[in-house]
C-alpha cells in the first residue's frame, strides 16, 4: 500500500495510506483524512494536491455522504489518504495542526 506523508503546523509529520476517493468502507475507521488529487510528474513520480482535511469516528458513514462533495468533484478530487487513529482527542489535535498547516480549497468554502 502507497504512503504519503503530511506535516502539521507544529512540524509533526504524519504518514497517510492513500487509497483512490471511492474506495468503499467496510468496517468503522475513525480517522482524520485528507481528500487530494494525485497527479503525475515529469519524473515519474507523483504529486498530492491537498483539497479538504477532516476527521470522522466513522469513515464509512462520513465519506458516503459528505458535505463537500461537490467541492471535492470540483477539484478532480481522485484520493483520499487515511491517518487512523481511535482517540477523539488525538483526532481533534491532530486535524487542527493539519487544518492549520496546509491550504485546502474545499475547507476555506
């Protein structure tokens, strides 16, 4: 599975598993996620361009329906990268270094 990783404004990197954006949810994954489109580069490699970060306790529930989606489809979203964590504190803190870190287009509207 690819990785990608994401720093906070604190400084703090997290690593994400990436997955394409219809990726279906089987069982409930609490986790902060980060909905982005992948392009690729001269070099073969590939870029993430960051559209929304958020946080769930229920992945599958939140994404199948979520508030931003026609944002989302706006900017070509294609994947979504997970950072999976259980404690609802770690989840908030680790959203606002996130949100706070990095520009987004679907979190500013």
């Amino acid at each position: 599975m690819a990785t990608i990783t994401f720093t906070g404004k604190s400084g703090k990197k997290y690593e994400f598993e990436i997955y394409d954006v219809n990726a279906e949810w089987n069982d409930d994954v609490s986790a902060i996620y980060i909905v982005t489109k992948r392009q690729k580069k001269d070099d073969g490699g590939y870029s993430h361009n960051k559209i929304y970060i958020g946080r769930t306790k229920d992945l599958k529930e939140r994404h199948s329906n979520h508030h931003k989606q026609n944002c989302f489809d706006n900017n070509n979203a294609n994947r979504i990268c997970i950072y999976q964590e259980e404690n609802e504190q770690k989840l908030i803190d680790i959203e606002t270094d996130l949100i706070q870190g990095n520009t987004t287009k679907c979190n500013e509207t």
